[in-house]
C-alpha cells in the first residue's frame, strides 16, 4: 500500500485562479479592497480593521478564568521548549589565522494567520507569536477573520495579547494575506507571513510567495500511526478521531503488525464518526512501517510500539512526532511546547515545522588577516582568472603585493 495514494491532491493552481483578483484587488486599492470582501465572504461590513485596545481588555472579561490559566501554562510551555532549541545568535570559529562566523538576525515585521473559519484557532496564536518575540521580531501583526457579527473570538484575542501580538486585524482569507503582502492603509507590510489556513489562504500565500517570504505551503491536516500488537487501539482510534474532524479532507493512516489493533480502531473510528479518510493497513515489521511513512511525510507521525524511542532516528520525513503511548497528537497541539504549525501535504520531505529560526535570517562574516591571504590567496586568483574575472584576482593580488612591502 501506498499510503500517499490516500492524499486528496490539493489542485493549488485552480485555487490560486480564483484567488489571484483578491490578491490584485486588494493590493491595488487597500482597505477599500479588503472591506468589499469580508462583505463578500464573511457577510459583515466592518468599519474598521485593527482591533482596539479596549476590545482586547474586554476579551480578557468574556473569558473563562480556567481558559486563561490553560492558555497560560500552554504559552509557559511552548516559550521553554522553543527559548531552549533556538540557536545560538552569534557563532564565531577560530581557526588558525582568521575568523569566521554567522549572524542571526531576527525579521523586523511578520505577519501570522489565525484561522477562524470553521473553527477558531487560539493556540496557532502561541504557536506563531511565541517563537516569533522569542526571536526579536519587532512587529508582529496578526489577521483572524470576524464571525458573523464582525467581531473576533475574544479567547483568540487573548490569546494574541499573551503571545505577544503588536497589532491585530479583522481579516479573514485571502484578502488578509494580500494586505499583510503588499500593506494597506491599516496593515502594515510584512516581510513573512507564518500560520495555517484552508485551501484559499494557502493559494493566496503561494501567490504573494514571489514578494514575501512564507513559512510553508499547508494542506488537510494528517496522521500516521505506527503501532504493534502492544498498542492501545483506543490511544490510535481518538488520536486519529482528533486529526480527521479538522477538516473533511483530513486524512488517518494506520500501518500496524496487529490484525487486532487494526480491526479495533476501524470499528471505533466507524462507531464515532462514520465514513472517514481512514486507512488501517498491517505491515509485516515496523521496519516496513517506518520505510512507508517515510515515503508518505506525514505532518503528524505517531509511534505506539515496544521500543518506540529506538525508531526515532529511523524517521526521516515527518513534521513532529509523537513517541509512546502517552505522546497524545493533541498534547503537541496545544500545551507539550513543541509546535502545531508544521508541513502537510508530503512537504515534510523539503520543509520544517515552524522554529525560532523561521522568524530570523543568518548573516555569515570572515576577519581575515595577511596569513589568510598568503594561505589562501593564490588559489583565489588562479580560480577567479579561470572564471575570466579579472579584477576578481586583481583586488586579491593588490592585497598580497601590500602585504609583502608592509
């Protein structure tokens, strides 16, 4: 079997053709653009876009206190992991006659999608926020679409506020990635746009993709389970009940050495939901488990096998995995401290879960000294002239010449 043969294919061209006017629109006319289509799409006509302090305060007293203290110890989490897997912010190397290193540098604006369409997403504001100010980033803007009455999830304002948001608007779709791309009267321009969203935010990123940077492209959220006849078919059958009721086009693999296991978790998955994007294959090894999974890149990768520690290093494309029995997928979504916001769709073969390090950029230096030059230089003139470069190899033998009259 082959388990990326489950993957709905997101057609993102078709996509990107009907969300390619927005874009334009709201690049060419601002405010005015993005007005008209949170009418359109949303059905409200809001007067304004960025939210008021006083809203955000407000929030605070709609808001159960035990929701706060959860959003609380979920931040407080999720700084210590991503404060304590960052790199380190200036890397020197001393070798024998010179220095050299790299920079890291945080981005100065970024721009996070919260979704709130089918569902509102507070936890993917820590998920961006955090890690984004961990970083240094000096404006941090966040778009969330408004619900029926044009207003925002007051837990998602909270939620905002704790993570550390400087500005937040309320916008939705692809018109909230089109004027973080390009800015508005009322948003700013940012330089990349981070978080999730359904298939018309991530056409419009892929579309901006060319004049901002983004973290990733996102698809149907994901699970692959990995398991063996000491499993719990309960843990399996709730960890992909939690991924598939996400989205219909979610999709649950199980690939197990156990007729048992499997035959409990399609009768529990049935039995709650019906008819799912459910696949239960039995694999003669987890060797052969691991090899498909690999193939198939899952977002979410779940090892619930004897040993499942020494399988980790097997892995070679997954978004976060989640290892033992007790590694709930839903504990990573919300409060372990790892982060939610991670490649779907295969991507995991060529992108990364969203990092301290994907609101930074490097900047490598080298202090070279007259020792450098005389080890090195020559090589560095014979390879320019080669390359018909002439006042390449010119600006290095001038620096020799000096130094040997110095």
């Amino acid at each position: 079997m082959d388990p990326s043969s489950v993957r709905k294919k997101m057609n993102f061209e078709e996509f990107i053709e009907k969300v390619k006017p927005i874009v334009e629109e709201v690049r060419i006319n601002g405010d005015k653009a993005v007005l008209k289509y949170e009418k359109l799409f949303d059905g409200v006509e809001l007067k304004r876009l960025k939210i008021r302090k006083n809203e955000i305060d407000s929030a605070y007293e709609e808001v159960e206190d035990e929701l706060i203290d959860a959003l609380e110890i979920a931040k407080e989490n999720i700084e210590r992991f991503h404060m304590l897997t960052s790199v380190e912010r200036e890397m020197k190397i001393q070798f024998e006659d010179c220095i050299m290193g790299k920079i890291y540098t945080p981005l100065e604006v970024v721009g996070a999608y919260i979704p709130g369409g089918r569902a509102s997403y507070p936890s993917t504001a820590l998920m961006t926020g955090v890690p984004a100010k961990i970083a240094g980033v000096e404006k941090l803007v966040a778009c969330t679409p408004p619900n029926s009455k044009g207003k925002v999830n007051p837990l998602t304002l909270v939620a905002c506020d704790l993570a550390g948001f400087d500005e937040i608007y309320c916008i939705g779709g692809a018109q909230a990635i089109a004027a973080m791309a390009y800015g508005t009267e009322s948003v700013p321009k940012v330089q990349k746009i981070v978080g999730p969203g359904n298939a018309y935010v991530t056409a419009a990123k892929l579309l901006v993709a060319k004049d901002v940077a983004i973290d990733m492209p996102a698809g149907p959220s994901e699970i692959l389970v990995i398991a063996d006849d000491s499993a719990n078919a309960e843990f399996i059958a709730y960890d992909c009940l939690a991924q598939l009721e996400h989205d219909p086009l979610a999709i649950a693999v199980v690939l197990t050495t156990s007729e048992r296991i499997a035959n409990g978790v399609k009768k529990i998955v049935f039995e709650k939901m019906g008819e799912t994007n459910l696949v239960v294959e039995l694999v003669k090894d987890i060797n052969e488990a691991i090899k498909l999974s690999n193939d198939f890149a899952p977002e979410h990768l779940s090892l619930m096998c004897r040993n499942a520690e020494k399988y980790l290093e097997k892995v070679k494309n997954a978004g976060s995995v989640f290892v033992g029995d007790f590694a709930g997928v839903a504990m990573g979504d919300y409060a372990a401290g790892t982060n939610h916001v991670l490649p779907t769709s295969g991507y995991a073969k060529i992108y990364s879960g969203l990092t301290v390090e994907s609101f930074m950029k490097s900047i490598t230096f080298q202090q070279l000294t007259p020792e450098t030059l005389k080890r090195i230089g020559n090589a560095v003139i014979k390879l320019a002239e080669a390359e018909g470069l002439k006042y390449h190899a010119e600006s290095i033998k001038i620096r020799l010449i000096h130094s040997k009259n110095s």
